[in-house]
C-alpha cells in the first residue's frame, strides 16, 4: 500500500487531557452480566451524570484486546484507557455519554481467526458466540436507556480490533463511527462500510498484528469512495493506545459523528 495513503497526525501525542484520579473513574462504572442463548458475559456500564430523560445520549462500545480476557470484569477497563478515557468528567462534561465495555471470557474471542494473519474471510468464518452476545447486549440497552440510536459509536484495539472489523461489517446500519485500532479483518466487505466515518491506526512496526491488514482494509475502503482516515504510526509497535484514546483530536471526531 502506498504511503500516501497513509495520514500520520504527530499532534496525537501532544494534546492530552486532563484526568481524574483512576479509582473515580472506575467506581462510576457499573458492574453487570448479560446472557444470550448460552452465553454469559461480564460488562461494565456507565451512564451520564444527571440524565434528562427528555434527551438522547450517544453510547460508546469498547472491545478489548486478547489481554485483559478473563471473568474479574475489572482488567478489561483498567488498560489503555478504551473505557475510561471516555468516563472522565473532562470529556463527559462536553459530551456526556454511556459506555459499555463487555469483557470476553479467557478462553475465547471476539473473531475466531488467527490474528498473526491480518485478514480473514467472513464467509468461512462465522460469527462468534461472544460477539453475538455484545450485540444482542447493544440492542437491550437501547431498550432500556435514552441511547441515540443514531450515534452509536464503537472502538477496539487488537483482538477488539478485530470485533470492531467484524461488527461494523455485519451490522453496518447500526454504527455511527468507528475507531479500530491495530487490527484486521475481510477486505471483500469494505463496500458495506464505505460511507461509515471510519479512523484506523496501526503500527508499523506491529509484530502480534501485521500492519499489511489495516492497510488492505483501507486500501479497499478508498477503492469504495470511502472518507476513511488511517494513521499509521511509523516507529509505532503493538501497543499504540493509551496516547491516541486521551486525545482531544480523536474525540472531537467522533462526537462529531452521526448517522
């Protein structure tokens, strides 16, 4: 894939925010489970402060990488800030908005492929039972709560890049915007996606998850019109996240977004 299309922000790594402590944060999470067919999974949820029941709020969905995988609903929101950057007041009290961050079990994934490829085909390879569960526990907390249906928003980093790939891609109708990170998935279904606002990063020096599958994704999402934007961090390695969620830029962005 040619540089060119590749769009390096070196402001990601100078505008950062302000935080509260993290025990704060971590206490405004609710800890929940949640069940479809035979699947249990543990989640934390947090809601706005002070919600107007006449008003519709924007939710954000994290998916988290292979390792904070396990049954403590507690690791999978205390790394790389996928959750709770979003919770702090700094960015709540400009955007206020609910966050679910489901936790996968151990053992298994959000996308049963082999991430040391990049890519995969959907068509031989079904959806996973934990993904499936994330998005039946979507849909029951649009029931539930003053969710905008219309700025759902989603992120994942490595194995939950991968989740973030396949549920846009399978449910491209129900996303407002996304953010992958360091992941990958099928660049046969790019056209499904192409008018979703999309922002993809990557390192290039990823050795867990080659850098070659973000880049075909997007090369594909271009070929399809799409207004995607890709950072691909030069000397980045796997672990790129923490910097990029705490971002100003980044968040602007996606509030911005709706469909």
């Amino acid at each position: 894939m040619k540089w060119m299309y590749c769009l390096i922000i070196a402001l990601l790594f100078t505008v950062k925010l302000n935080s509260q402590d993290m025990e704060i944060i971590f206490q405004q999470f609710e800890k929940h489970s949640f069940t479809h067919d035979t699947t249990t999974l543990n989640y934390r949820f947090l809601k706005p402060n002070d919600i107007d029941e006449s008003l519709k709020y924007p939710l954000i969905l994290t998916l988290h990488g292979s390792g904070e995988r396990g049954d403590d609903n507690e690791k999978h929101i205390a790394w790389h800030g996928i959750a709770t950057t979003w919770a702090d007041t700094s960015v709540q009290e400009h955007n206020p908005c609910f966050i679910v961050s489901p936790q996968c079990p151990e053992e298994n994934r959000w996308v049963d492929a082999d991430w040391k490829l990049g890519v995969l085909s959907q068509d031989t390879i079904a959806m996973s039972n934990e993904l499936k569960t994330v998005y039946h526990l979507v849909k029951f907390l649009l029931m539930k709560y003053p969710i905008d249906i219309n700025r759902i928003y989603i992120t994942g980093l490595s194995m939950g890049g991968y989740g973030t790939w396949d549920l846009i891609t399978r449910y491209p109708d129900l996303f407002a915007a996304a953010i992958p990170m360091s992941g990958g998935g099928d660049p046969t279904k790019m056209q499904l996606i192409k008018d979703m606002p999309l922002w993809v990063f990557h390192g290039a020096l990823d050795k867990a998850v080659p850098v070659k599958g973000s880049r075909l994704l997007v090369e594909s999402l271009l070929k399809h019109g799409s207004n995607v934007i890709y950072t691909e961090l030069k000397f980045g390695k796997h672990v790129i996240w923490k910097p990029l969620y705490e971002n100003r830029l980044l968040q602007d962005w996606l509030f911005s977004k709706t469909k």
